[in-house]
C-alpha cells in the first residue's frame, strides 16, 4: 500500500512539474529606447543647464567670463586699428542691445525662457535691463579714442523712449545713432534690417571698424565691420 501511495505521489509531482517549467538562472535586465529621440537633452535639464551657466556654476562654463573674453577683444582691436587711423578717417562701433550691451537675462529667467511678447515689451518699457559689464567698458573706451558709436537693434521703433531711458540710466551716454526696428520689418529675414542699417552708416562717410553682437544676423550681412565679435547667448532662439 505504501509502496503505491508512492508511486501516485511520485507522478503527481511529474504531473505538476511539466506545468511549469523549472526555474532558471535569472536574466539581466532589458531595455530598448529610440536613439533619435534620445538625442535630445531633456528640456528640464537644458533650464537648469542655462542657469548654472549663467550663475558660473557649472561644467559648462561661465557667461560672465565668456562675456568678458569677448569685450577684451574686441577692446583689444579698437585700439590697435585706431593707431592705424587715417587722417580724417571716422571710425565706427555697432553694438546690438539686447544681450549685448544690456541683459534682459532677469525677465528671461523670470519666464523660465518662454518669450511672451507682453511680458517682454513690459520689461524693456520699464527700463530695468542692466548693463553687460564688458560692453560698458568697450563702449566708455570707444568714446575715449574718439570712435563712434552706432546702436542697431531689432527693438520695434515705439520703444525708442525707453530704450533710450535704459542706456542712459546704465551709462550709455553719448551715442552718434540709435537705430530701431521700423513697422513692417518683422516680416523681413533676420538680419536684413541691420544690414540695411550698415549700409547708411557706410554711405554717411564712417568707416565700421567693429561690430559687437550676440547673433551672427547681427553681425553678417554686406557691407560688414572690418572685425566682428559675436557673444555667447544660449538664452533665446534667434540665428
């Protein structure tokens, strides 16, 4: 009796078993993504990226030392080509304004780097944005060798009151020519304006020894500065 008792438990077991298979060695753990997409660094980090960069707190680097790099340049050739002036020869400076020679980083972070054209008009009427320390010193150094100073900017014409208040207020103060953005130039490619804004200063009799931008449509674009020094702006999406 026992002996059979066995043998049924026995194929019991065998019964049960082929059921579920016996367990293996474990497996590593699999994962799949989509390399394309995956390239792409994720928006979050990208923010806070911009950030450290601007707060010299990270890897990356530091804005205000890549800014001052460039304005030590762009110094450092304004006064070398103006030992080489010609007799009677005007020289000229072009500076962009906005990330160039005043810093809208504030209302940038404040809308955690989404452009919203009411907020953004709001700020520049407020005449807040702060100098960029190296553009000061390349503008006060211009004046001082007797260079002059042309601003070009995309700001549409009916901020020039509080553009003007801003540069003013911030140290800029003695300028030959503030040109802005007339209606309509909007629709035109980026950069076309400013070109067309070079070629007047050109036609006027100055010779544009150097232009100061933070985008390369600031900076391209017949008829050209002899020496063009382009400023690191990761902060908005213009070419």
């Amino acid at each position: 009796m026992k002996k059979c008792l066995a043998i049924v438990a026995t194929a019991l077991v065998l019964a049960w078993g082929s059921r579920f298979p016996s367990a293996q060695a474990p497996q590593s753990p699999a994962f799949n993504s989509d390399t394309d997409g995956e390239r792409i660094e994720n928006l979050g980090a990208l923010k806070k990226e911009l950030r450290d960069y601007h707060d010299c707190t990270c890897k990356c680097g530091c804005y205000s030392h890549d800014l001052d790099v460039q304005a030590d340049r762009a110094i450092a050739f304004l006064r070398e080509r103006v030992e080489r002036r010609r007799t009677g020869e005007k020289l000229a400076l072009i500076l962009d304004i906005d990330e160039t020679s005043l810093s809208n980083y504030q209302e940038r972070s404040d809308s955690n780097f989404e452009y919203a054209a009411d907020a953004f008009d709001a700020w520049v009427e407020s005449s807040q944005a702060p100098a960029i320390a190296g553009t000061l010193r390349l503008y006060k150094e211009a004046r001082r060798l007797g260079v002059y100073v042309f601003f070009i900017s995309t700001r549409p014409e009916w901020q020039r009151q509080a553009t003007e208040r801003n540069l003013r207020g911030q140290g800029y103060d003695n300028w030959q020519q503030l040109a802005l953005a007339p209606p309509g130039s909007e629709a035109e490619p980026p950069g076309a304006f400013k070109t067309q804004e070079r070629g007047k200063i050109a036609t006027e009799g100055y010779t544009m020894v150097l232009n100061v931008g933070d985008h390369w449509s600031d900076l391209k674009g017949k008829p050209e500065a002899e020496f063009s020094v382009k400023y690191p702006d990761p902060f908005d999406s213009l070419p």
